[in-house]
C-alpha cells in the first residue's frame, strides 16, 4: 500500500514538472543546434586555431559572474521572475546572432547570451524546491538527459539550417528561446518555500533578507569538497567537449555535415547508455559509488585519447566521456543539494554554476591550445591528469571513500 501511494506521489510530481523541463530542453536544444559549429565559424573568419577556444570562453566569462548572481536573486526575489528574466535575455542574444553580419556582432550576442544563460541552472534550483531529498538526485540527473536529447538531434538541425548561414541557426534558435519563454509565463508557479509559504513580514517576524551575492558555504566543509571535485571535473570535460568539433576538423578534416553525423550517431548510442543502463548503475551503486564510478571513467576515456589512431575510437571515447558525465556532473547537482538546508540549494547551484563557468571558460581556451600543438597525444594527457583530481580528492578528504577513513575502520576492527 505505501508503494502504490509513493508512485502515485512520483507520477504527479514527474507530471507537475513536465512544462518544466520541457521548456529546460528548449534551452538545452537550441545550444546543442549553435555550439558544435561555432569553432569551425570562427575558423572560417580567420581566427587562428590556438585563439578559438576564447572567443568560444565569452559566453562562459559573462555566465561566471552571472551564475551566483541570479541564483542568489532567485533566493531573494523568487525562481519564477528571475527565470523569465533570464529567458528573455536569452531571445535577444540569439535575435542578434540571427542578423549577425561580423565577428564583432557575433561576440556581443554571446556576451548577452552569457549574462542570461543560467536558465537550467534556475530550473535545477526549483527542481530542488519541489522535490525531497529522496527523489531530487533522479529528478535532478533529468538535466543530463534533455543534454543528451539537445545533443542527439541538435546538431544534425545545426548542420541542415547551416545552409542558410547565421541567420538560419539564430532565427531557429530564437524561436526555441521564444517558446520556452512562454511556457514559462504560462505554467510556472512560484516554488521558493519562504515565498510560496507567503511568510508576513513585521517588526516581530521580518523576512529575512539574502545579499545578491552570498558564498558563506564556502565556509564549510562538504560544499568545499564538492565544488573542487566539480572544478576538475567539469574542466577535464570541457577541454573535451566544447573542443571536440575543432579537433575532429584539425584532426580528421570533418566537414560540418560530417560533424554532425558523428555526433548524432554517438547522440544514439549515448541515448541507449543513458536511458537501460545508467539509472541500473544508480540503484545499484547508490549516488556517492555513481559519482566516483563516473570520475573513473572519465579518466579511462581520456586515457584512451592519448594513444587515438582512428575516428571509430574517437566515436568510442565520446560515449565514454558521455557515460562519464551522467554519473559525475548529472548527478552532482542532486548530491550538494542534500547536503545543504533547503533555503541555501538556489545559493548552492548558484556556487556550482559558477565553478563550471570557470571550467567553461579555460577549458576551450586549454582545448585549442593543445589541439594547435604539433603532438595530438597531449590533448588527451592534459585531459587525463586533470581528470584524476576529483578521484584524489574523494579518495582523501571524503569520509565515505577515504582511505583514512578505511585504515580507521581496520585499526577498530
């Protein structure tokens, strides 16, 4: 009886947060569409390999001061406004990449993307409102698949609108950026629990009032320890893959038509992964043995692209790296937010969000570094060394996979 009552519970929630995510793969997809070939653009205006990855670091620059500022406001001002804020913005970039006719034009709408692109980190935040600590960690891995989506058929859109030139891919996008933006006006409630709760504000019971920009977690011990697993993490990845569409053409001579097929046949069998085999590995494992079995595959799949020879292995490590992802960052976001009080999840995200911007913004700029160099081998050896600080850093300092901790248990025994 109190397993029919928990999933008919489930079922409403996954329901009541269906409009949710789907205007989430909204923003996902129309990413998926712009950045795979945003490399080979810059190419084609002369921009020098080396040089790429920081025009692709623009838009991670602006998002990594913006990160803790709107998940912060989301704390203070509620997730609904600021998510209608931030999709707004998010339309005007993409209107003025669509009429883009310079590189110039090209780099402000990526600064004003920047500002506004924590949209999935403000929906993570009301996800965490909605949901308990039992259910978040599954409800939150979600993200990880509408990427794996946006990623599956993005890329393919990318390279048929491509034809139309900048035009084609910004309207496309502006578009997704437009229904998003009315899903949200339409079915979005508010969720932040002191204002749902609609608290009164007196002499005697004053709502308490958050700074725009708070980092006291930073204080204590767990959310240190999860925001530099997340650094090395999430850095060891994005040297990969927001550089993988200039390494296939540096590398192998890929076209964008072949970009896109490379992507959306490994999209397909990453889809598979994702869909029979991870959530088995979750219940199985649990999330703390998840998250260390994905930082070790990420560096196995780094491993492998140091010794690369053909594009079939490279198509190997790219499902690896995929696999990788939804057992380390996917389920991150569902491990820090029940190691926080509730009211702290939005400022949380926010810390998480803007690690990652910093791994989004040196990891293209090390990626084209290296893919620039005469050896392809240090391209995956960076990766790899890199990769191993989130498995040190789970191995010494967290109590669960310590080996002083273990020694302990030894020495008691």
């Amino acid at each position: 009886m109190i397993n029919k009552v928990k999933t008919v519970l489930d079922q409403k929630l996954a329901h009541s947060l269906l409009p949710l995510w789907a205007g989430a793969f909204m923003d996902v997809l129309g990413i998926s569409v712009l950045n795979p070939y945003l490399a080979p653009i810059f190419l084609d205006l002369g921009v020098p390999v080396a040089l790429i990855g920081m025009f692709l670091s623009i838009n991670v620059f602006m998002g990594f001061f913006s990160g803790i500022f709107w998940g912060s406001l989301s704390d203070r001002f509620g997730r609904r406004p600021i998510l209608i804020i931030c999709r707004v913005g998010a339309l005007a970039g993409y209107l003025l990449l669509a009429f883009s006719t310079n590189l110039t034009m090209i780099v402000i709408s990526r600064i004003i993307d920047g500002i506004f692109s924590k949209n999935v980190q403000i929906v993570l935040t009301i996800v965490g409102d909605r949901t308990s600590p039992d259910q978040r960690t599954n409800e939150m891995s979600k993200a990880g698949l509408a990427w794996l989506l946006g990623g599956l058929i993005g890329p393919g859109i990318g390279a048929l609108l491509f034809q139309f030139g900048i035009l084609g891919i910004g309207l496309f996008n502006s578009l997704l950026a437009a229904i998003a933006l009315v899903i949200t006006v339409i079915t979005l409630k508010e969720s932040h629990p002191t204002l749902v709760a609609n608290l009164p504000v007196s002499k005697d019971f004053p709502r308490e009032k958050k700074p725009f920009v708070s980092i006291s977690l930073l204080k204590e011990r767990l959310p240190r320890l999860r925001l530099s697993q997340s650094l090395f993490n999430a850095l060891s990845l994005f040297i990969f893959r927001l550089t993988l569409s200039l390494f296939v053409t540096v590398r192998f001579g890929f076209s964008f038509a072949q970009i896109g097929i490379l992507l959306t046949a490994t999209g397909m069998v990453s889809l598979f992964v994702r869909l029979l085999i991870f959530p088995r590995v979750l219940r199985k494992l649990g999330d703390y043995l998840t998250l260390m079995l994905g930082f070790v595959i990420f560096s196995s799949g780094f491993v492998w692209l140091i010794f690369l020879n053909s594009i079939w292995e490279f198509a190997i490590v790219i499902i690896m790296i995929g696999f990788g992802t939804y057992c380390s960052i996917d389920i991150m976001h569902g491990i820090i937010s029940k190691e926080v009080k509730k009211e702290q999840i939005g400022e949380m995200i926010g810390l998480v969000s803007a690690v990652e911007s910093i791994a989004l913004i040196t990891g293209p700029i090390i990626g084209s570094y290296l893919i620039s160099l005469p050896n392809p081998a240090l391209f995956g050896l960076v990766s790899t060394l890199i990769s191993l600080f989130p498995i040190l850093i789970g191995v010494i300092f967290d109590k669960r996979f310590s080996f002083i901790t273990w020694a302990d248990h030894v020495r008691n025994d």
